[in-house]
C-alpha cells in the first residue's frame, strides 16, 4: 500500500498528473504495459476531448479504446443534512437515468453537481472530473457508483488524469481497483438492469414548483443553453451566463474567480484605450507592492476607517508569527505615498502622474457576485500630484470622461456622469466624481468608476509638499514657505465586465458589445449533409476559411468554426452564449450564388450580403451593432429616471425599477432618512445581496447635467422639507 500513497501524494506536484497515476496504478500490480497515458490540447466538453484524442498520433494511444463519462450529483436532503455528492462512471454511450441510480443508493432528486461543490469536493472542475480526481484524501467526502457492464467489457478507456489536457487509457477493472485502494465507498451496478421508479399517480403528486420558478425555466435547455429567463430568476440567469458563456471558472476560495480568456479579452481592449487616453496628459504605469506595513496603513485614520472591515492581513510567514502584520492592499495610497513624498523635491517634479494596472483584495462580506464584488479583483489605480487645485480639478473630470467613454465607446452602456454626496465620497477624499450605471432587470444602480480628489488631505499627512515658487526671500526655505500639494486618485474596475453582461445579456446568453468580443465574426458553413459530395463540402469550408483570412486582413477578429463532429444547429447555439456579435453562414446554394447569410445576435436580423462586399459590409454591421446596441440601453434608461417631487411617490416610484431624481438639500442625515424610510421587503425575483431584503435607497450622485430639470431655486427637498440645493439621483444599488 505505501508505494500507492507516495505516488498520490506526488500527483499534485508533477509536472504531469498522469505519470502519477500511472506510478499509483504500477503500484497496484497492474500490468505496466496496460495503462497509458497521452498529453494533448485542452478539452472543455466531451466533444472536444474526442477531437483532442483523435489528433494524436495512432502510437499515442490505444488502436480501440471508448470516452469515460463521469457525473457528479448532488442529492436532495433535509436542511439538517449534509448531502454527500455521488460520482457515477460509465460508459460515454451508456444512457444515465438519474432516478433510477437515485432509487438504487435509496436517494432523491439527485442533480447535476455545481462548481463550487466539484472544487470543494474533489478539487476539480466539469473539465477534469474523473474517478482519478478521488484520492484517499477527499474519498471519505463522496460516494462513487460505478457501472459494472463497463467493467465487464474489458474495454480500455480514455480517463481524465485530473487535467483537461491529459488522459490516461485504463480497462474498467483498473479503475474499481484504483478507487478500492483509496477507500472509496463504491457501488457497482450494471446500469442495463436499473430502472426508474414509477411515477406517482396524480392524487400522490407533491406541491407543484412555484409559478415564477416554473415560469423561469427554459424547456429543453438543460444541456445546450441557458435554463432560465432573466426576467423571472435573474441571479440563477446570471451565474448561468458567465459559466456557459466560458468568462469565468470557479476557484476554491471563496470569493475569487478565474477570469478566462473571454472575459479577460474585454480587460485588455479597456487597457488599451485607457492607457492610450492617460498618456496623452502624460501618466506613466508603474508597479508598486501588494503588501503595506500596519504602521503606515494607520497614518491615515480617516481612509482607512472606511476599508477597515476589508482589509485581509498577512499574519503568519510559515510556521513563524510575524513580529508586525502587513495588510492586502485594499488601495494603493498608503503604498505609494511615503514614496511621493520623497520623489518629489521641487515644484518642477510636477505634475507627477502615476498609474498601475494590479489587484486588490477587499474581505468583507458573505455572498459574493462574480465581477460586481469580490474578493479580490483587478483594476487600475491612477495617483497624481499637483501644484495647484485648478490641475487637479481639470484632471477629475477627464478622468471621469475617459470611463464614461470606456462604458459608451466600449461596451454600450450608458452612464450618469456626476459627483457623490458627502456620505457615499471616498474616505479621506475632498469630493469624489463617478459614473452610474443601471441594470434594466433589477432596477438598481451600479457605480461605475471613480474619479477622487482628494485635496491636501493625504498631502498632509505623509508631507508630500514643494517650495513655494511664489515665496518671498523671507519665508524661503522655512515651513510657512512650504506648500502641500494637491492630489487625485481615480480607479476603474472589472465591475465594467459584469455590468456589461448584465445589460446586454438575453435568455439565448451573453450579448457581446463587438468593440470589446474576442471573435466579432464566426463563420459557419451550413448544409454540409450525407447527401453533399465531399467536393463541395472542401469548397464550402475553403470559403469559410477565405472569408475568415479575407477579415483577419482586414483587421476584423473572425473566425471559421469548421469543426465536423458538430451539426450547425450546435455551433449556432454555442456561439450565441458566447455573444459573438455577427454571424456568417455558408452554405452549397450561397457557395454557388457568390454569398452568405449575415445574423446579428442582438436582434437577430438576418441579410444576403455578396461574399466579396464582406470585408466592407461587416465593419458597418458592427458599427451598427454598437450603435443599437447603446440607444436600446440608453432608452431603457433613460425611460426609468423619474422625476419625483413629493414623498408620497419616492417609494412607489422607486419599487417600479426606478432611479428617483428628487430636489434634494444635500444633508447627510436626511439622506440617511431616505435610505430608511424607503426600505422594504424585497420585490420577488429580484437580484439580492445579504444586504437587500430591506435595501433603501441611496444617493447615487448628484449629475452634472442638471439642464433635463427645472431651475432648483424654490424646491424642497420631499423627505425633510428643506430648501433644495440640486437634483439629485437616488436609487437601489449593488
């Protein structure tokens, strides 16, 4: 037994997974010519593990092996309960019926396993799952129900070695020997002889499924699309489309999140625009720690009260106490700051303009949402430093345009430009500008990005100041000659990527505004059926790949789905949960007519375009998309800021889905009696936080454009009776 555990131990730090299970299976007496393993490119579904093991050379892998399938469900229990997950391995052709294995292990409504259950579970995901992610380690945590009439067809079959990217060939008959030596608690059962419980007559029928619940869900969708509609169960909606859509994968703390290549394109196409904007007012990236001693992150008291319930601390180097805990940065002003103020000796060191492109861990609470609050997240963080308020102040606001535009000119969603009330401004800060935004399905608002000045507040404290040009003889070189400097901090992050799915995003998935989608343009060829010769079937694939090198040339990011494991109707699917803005189909009859079908994914709209108007045609097309994309959201917007000037209709109005635009007195107690006196039990279906089912609203900003209201002069503010300063934007927030 021991030279099996050494081997399972070592599986987690081998540069492959498979020679390890390859040394455990050895280890077992199993013949070392039967197992064999294969390195190859990265599958996500079964359909592409196949393609993957097929394009391996014939003396990489057995001359006849078969799939492995391997499910992990979830059982239904009372709330008392700790369900224990069930693994069932059979055959990839083999037909699971789940009530009949839920019957036979004496179990209910079992259901398929979610991330974050595979990962605590098992430390894997849907990608890698397999019997070899059991290990004497996490085997106490599940049940394992394998198939016997697999095991007694002696076939050999390809076996996830706990990697996408790896596989081990194995008999079934290893495989109940490997799970037998790490203590698995198995069933075998030949799956042919399982059958499903009768139905219960119709008097015996349990209380159906709620009406919403119901109405949610999407029929026939369970396998190929998204389950429910986002107007009826918009949290489940949400999860759904960023995991479908391939943005992001779980990870095992909680909290944090894998951002996939998908997601990540639209980060880097924001850092492209953003770091051309900044650097044409002369800001340079630069890179500073992630740690900050205690002693200077307490300088400054006002700043950090209002991160102090987030702040993560590092507390423990190995098995040694630190003398001092150093925090997470939960922002970089206490990190750079003392560097400032040695870096800057002279008035002609500025303006000095920084900015970095890092992360930042914030621990505060509970129930997270993948991009809209995490634990640790991306962003950049601009900090700058100026002589004089009027270079500070100008800076703020062409900050603050950048990030309107980043939202509109990137990803079609349209914002409020304006400032925050005194209560919701940066801690430590002078007075803080930001964009809102708004999610259509919830009716709440969403801060979009900040731009802060901060004054001399922070100035003062680390001593970041200069000689006075303007001093006189008298003073100079003295304290009273010396000036404090003025300072800005502005900060977007990868919350722009969640309110973008949130918006666009419909019941068919992700809605991919096309400045920002990493494929603008998929190309499908179509009609390639048993009764096609193969002749016309290459030339239709050609002109796809043509069409697609014509593009690419052209500096459109397209690509040719020429995958032939899968029917149209799939990759039509599979591309419209990943949003792909425009898709081209080609078929024998538009090989031979010279064209091709061109359809939106956001409305649809289907056109005949000439194959050789394409490179022309598809950058107006997606300009158009663009276009219609941010003028249906503005719409939806706009149509549901409503102006309010009694207390009687704030709430009503604010229940409809409504920002409320009120003659506001701009008193922070007052504002705290509005949040308050607006709280109420949450509307059903609505998407929630551990802070919302008596969420009140806030002020959001006070917009810079007051010119769409009347003149404040002889308003009163609706809640407390006061003179009225400015219109205000209040509303439910995320």
């Amino acid at each position: 037994m021991e030279p099996f555990f050494l081997a399972s131990h070592l599986a987690f730090s081998s540069t492959h997974m498979s020679e390890s299970i390859l040394a455990a299976l050895s280890a077992l007496s199993i013949k070392a010519s039967e197992p064999r393993s294969a390195t190859h490119a990265s599958a996500s579904s079964q359909g592409e593990w196949a393609e993957a093991l097929s394009a391996l050379p014939d003396t990489a892998k057995p001359a006849n092996y078969r799939l492995l399938k391997t499910l992990v469900f979830k059982p239904k229990t009372a709330k008392s309960e700790t369900p224990i997950p069930v693994m069932v391995v059979t055959d990839e052709a083999t037909q699971t019926s789940t009530p009949a294995i839920g019957a036979h292990l004496k179990l209910k409504e079992l259901r398929l396993a979610v991330p974050e259950l595979l990962h605590a579970t098992l430390g894997a995901t849907k990608d890698d799952v397999s019997p070899f992610s059991v290990t004497a380690e996490n085997a106490s945590k599940l049940r394992v129900v394998v198939d016997q009439d697999m095991v007694d067809s002696g076939a050999i079959y390809a076996v996830h070695a706990r990697s996408a990217s790896e596989t081990v060939f194995v008999t079934g008959a290893a495989l109940v020997a490997y799970l037998t030596n790490v203590q698995a608690s198995m069933d075998t059962v030949a799956f042919s002889t399982l059958t499903a419980p009768a139905k219960p007559q119709q008097s015996e029928v349990q209380k159906p499924v709620s009406k919403s619940k119901q109405d949610a869900k999407i029929q026939d969708a369970e396998l190929i699309g998204i389950t429910v509609r986002k107007e009826l169960d918009f949290p489940e909606w949400y999860q759904q489309v960023l995991r479908k859509g391939d943005m992001l994968d779980y990870y095992d703390v909680s909290g944090c999140y894998i951002l996939k290549p998908w997601s990540y394109f639209v980060w880097e196409c924001i850092q492209d625009f953003f770091n051309a904007e900044i650097r044409k007012i002369g800001v340079q990236n630069c890179s500073f720690p992630m740690f900050v001693s205690s002693d200077v992150l307490e300088r400054e008291k006002d700043h950090i009260e209002g991160f102090a319930p987030e702040v993560a601390w590092v507390t423990k180097a190995g098995k040694s106490d630190l003398e001092k805990p150093v925090a997470i940065r939960p922002t970089s002003e206490t990190v750079m700051y003392p560097y400032y103020a040695k870096w800057i000796q002279s008035h002609r060191d500025l303006p000095l303009r920084m900015n970095q492109w890092n992360s930042v861990v914030r621990w505060e609470f509970k129930h997270p949402q993948p991009f809209l609050r995490t634990r640790e997240f991306l962003w950049q963080e601009g900090h700058t430093v100026h002589l004089h308020r009027e270079q500070a102040d100008e800076e703020v606001r062409y900050i603050l345009d950048l990030y309107r535009r980043v939202y509109e000119e990137l990803l079609a969603v349209p914002v409020v430009p304006g400032v925050k009330s005194e209560k919701e401004k940066f801690a430590g800060g002078l007075y803080t500008t930001t964009v809102e935004g708004y999610v259509p399905t919830t009716g709440r608002g969403i801060q979009g990005g900040t731009s802060h000045a901060l004054g001399q507040n922070f100035s003062r404290m680390f001593d970041i100041t200069v000689q006075d040009p303007k001093a006189s003889d008298e003073v100079r070189g003295k304290p009273e000659g010396r000036l404090f400097l003025w300072q800005n901090s502005w900060g977007l992050s990868t919350r722009t990527i969640g309110v973008m799915v949130m918006v666009h995003g419909d019941d068919k998935g992700l809605v991919m505004p096309p400045r920002v989608s990493q494929v603008q343009v998929v190309i499908v060829p179509c009609g390639l059926g048993v009764k096609v010769s193969q002749e016309v079937k290459d030339a239709v694939n050609k002109l796809c790949a043509d069409t697609e090198a014509q593009l690419r040339g052209a500096g459109i990011r397209a690509h040719a789905d020429l995958r032939d494991n899968y029917n149209p109707g799939f990759k039509f699917n599979d591309w419209e949960l990943r949003g792909v803005p425009l898709r081209i189909e080609v078929g024998p009859k538009d090989y031979e007519n010279k064209s091709a079908v061109a359809v939106r994914r956001d409305t649809g709209a289907k056109a005949s375009l000439p194959i050789d108007s394409l490179v022309q045609r598809v950058p107006e097309l997606l300009d158009s998309i663009h276009g219609d994309m941010l003028a249906k959201a503005d719409a939806q917007f706009r149509d549901h800021r409503k102006v309010v000037l009694t207390w009687d209709e704030f709430t009503p109005t604010l229940n409809e889905k409504n920002h409320v635009i009120i003659p506001w007195c701009e008193d922070s107690e007052c504002e705290d009696d509005i949040k308050d006196r607006s709280a109420r039990i949450s509307l059903a279906g609505e998407a929630q936080d551990e802070r919302a089912p008596s969420m009140g609203a806030k002020s959001l900003c006070i917009p810079f454009d007051q010119s769409p209201y009347p003149p404040i002069e002889g308003h009163k503010c609706p809640q407390c009776g006061k003179p009225a300063k400015c219109w205000t934007m209040f509303g439910r927030s995320y």
